[in-house]
C-alpha cells in the first residue's frame, strides 16, 4: 500500500502492476528528456543576440519539428498499445470471484464454492485492532490464493462503483445490470488495500476493499471453514 509521504505509484503485487509500473517509467523518462531539451532551447534563445531579419521559412527545421513529436508518441503508444491487450486478456483462470457493489459495501460470491458468499463492510474506528488501518480495514477481507489466475466479475445493485486495488493494477467499473470482468495474479503473500474509485453517494469514501493473499492451501482452509 503507499506509505507517508510516497508520492509515486504502489509497490506491485502483481505481472500486471509491474508492467504498468515499467510503462509508467519509461513514460516518465520520455517526458523528462522533452522538458529539459524544451527549457535548454528557451534559456539559449533569450541568452542570443543574433536574429536572421530575412528568415521566411525553415523548411528543414519544420520537418524536424513535425517528424520528432510524431516519432515520440510512436514510442509512448506501441508499449501502451500492449499493455491494453495484455489487461483484457483471460487465459483459463483457476477461481471466479463475483464482486457486487452496493451502498456502501461490497458483496463476494465464489462462483467455484457452493455457498461462500460474505459481505465486506469498513470496519468503526471502535473495533479496530491496534495493527489495522482506519478506514481501510474491513470486517471480512477477501482470502485470494498467490501465483493462480483468478478472474474477478464486478457488477453493481444499486448505482456506479469502481472496484479498484492500485498495487495489483486493477480497477474495474461496478454498472449496475452490466458484468465487467478482469483477470489478476498475485506474485506474493501479503495484504491489498483498495477503495472504491467512483462517486457513489454520501458514504463512497467508506467501503474499502482488503485483499488477503496466502498459499492455495490456506485458501481452501478458508473456504472450508466459510
């Protein structure tokens, strides 16, 4: 989850979240590299005391000053392009997990196990215990096995919902009569903060989302015991 005073994006937790983080980079690096070649031309300008009176057209320096920016987006948009192909793409996943939105909580249905269904509420202030976090702990968190494929099926009861959790790189709109689905895998054991990422009325900064991530054997434990 971020920390204090992190200003930059989660650690991944998932092949997704990390793909996008290298995106993330490597569009930043591109950005950087413009800034600083656009501030160099700016300071070299207002520090030049020659000026060409005649001058009507540069062809060539207009070519150069179409060509680059077109170049540029070429290497922003084919990684970009990629990583949209590699989010809507769904290959044999091992569990199904049904998410409702409603207000303001979210509902959990696991479509492979008959009768495991829960409902996830943000857990008072009152009943935290002293290692929970305020207004992002709930009372029933979402057990999910690491290194499996599990694809997530959202839909919303009432009005619009996002279900969105940053470190695994997913968020997905809840549309109320409209299923949205998902893949994720996540790399490692641990826990996944998350909030609801669309203004859905008076409580919609109150029903955060917990991802628990543990073993497969720990997780059929869990689902035998619901």
């Amino acid at each position: 989850m971020a920390t204090w005073g992190n200003i930059m994006i989660q650690d991944a937790n998932s092949s997704l979240m990390e793909q996008l983080t290298f995106f993330h980079d490597h569009t930043v690096m591109i950005l950087s590299m413009i800034t600083l070649m656009v501030a160099y031309i700016m300071i070299m300008l207002t520090k030049n005391k020659l000026i060409n009176r005649y001058l009507l057209e540069g062809q060539t320096i207009e070519l150069i000053w179409t060509l680059m920016p077109a170049v540029t987006l070429i290497f922003i948009a084919l990684p970009s392009l990629r990583l949209l192909y590699m989010i809507d793409e769904i290959n044999n996943p091992s569990i199904t997990l049904k998410v409702i939105g409603h207000q303001w909580y979210w509902s959990y249905e696991y479509s492979d196990f008959s009768d495991t269904e829960f409902d996830s509420y943000m857990k008072p202030a009152n009943e935290l215990m002293p290692e929970e976090i305020r207004l992002l702990d709930v009372d029933n968190r979402t057990v999910l096995p690491m290194n499996t494929q599990t694809r997530v099926v959202i839909t919303a009861a009432d009005v619009l919902h996002s279900w969105a959790v940053p470190s695994l790189g997913i968020k997905i709109d809840a549309v109320p009569g409209r299923l949205n689905q998902g893949t994720i895998n996540i790399n490692r054991p641990g826990l996944m903060y998350g909030q609801c990422s669309e203004i859905c009325g008076a409580n919609h900064s109150f029903m955060p989302i917990v991802i628990e991530s543990t073993t497969t054997e720990k997780f059929l434990n869990w689902i035998n015991s619901m």
